[in-house]
C-alpha cells in the first residue's frame, strides 16, 4: 500500500511541527466520509489512524462523478 509523501506544518502554540500519514484511501462509516491519516509531532506519533473528514466541496465533487457512471 503506498502513503502520500509527509506534509509538514507549524503549530506555534505548542511548538511542533505536525506532520500527516495517509494511504489517501476514502472511508465512509456512514455519516462521514474521511481519510485516515497518523500524525506526528516533530517526528513522533501521536494519533494513529486519525479520521479527517473531507470537506464538503470534495465529497460533492466525488458525488458528482460517481452519479456520471
């Protein structure tokens, strides 16, 4: 399974630089629809499989293509 390459940010409140895991792959459970992604703090784990969910122009342009097919 191949992961999207780390993107780091800043986060001056608490002097980390955060960074993100994911396999970019798109989970619905339901009510949701989100990427599960681990996230580091200066290169350490701290959540792992973390649910982002997508916004919401994203999952209506996902609904928009699969209603063409």
């Amino acid at each position: 399974m191949s992961r999207a390459a780390p993107e780091g940010q800043l986060i001056s409140e608490i002097g980390v630089i955060e960074t993100t895991e994911s396999d970019n792959i798109l989970r619905w459970d339901g009510d949701n629809l989100y990427v599960e992604q681990d996230v580091f703090h200066n290169g350490q784990l701290v959540h792992r499989k973390y649910r982002r969910r997508v916004t919401k122009q994203v999952a209506q342009a996902i609904a928009k293509m699969l209603a063409q097919h």
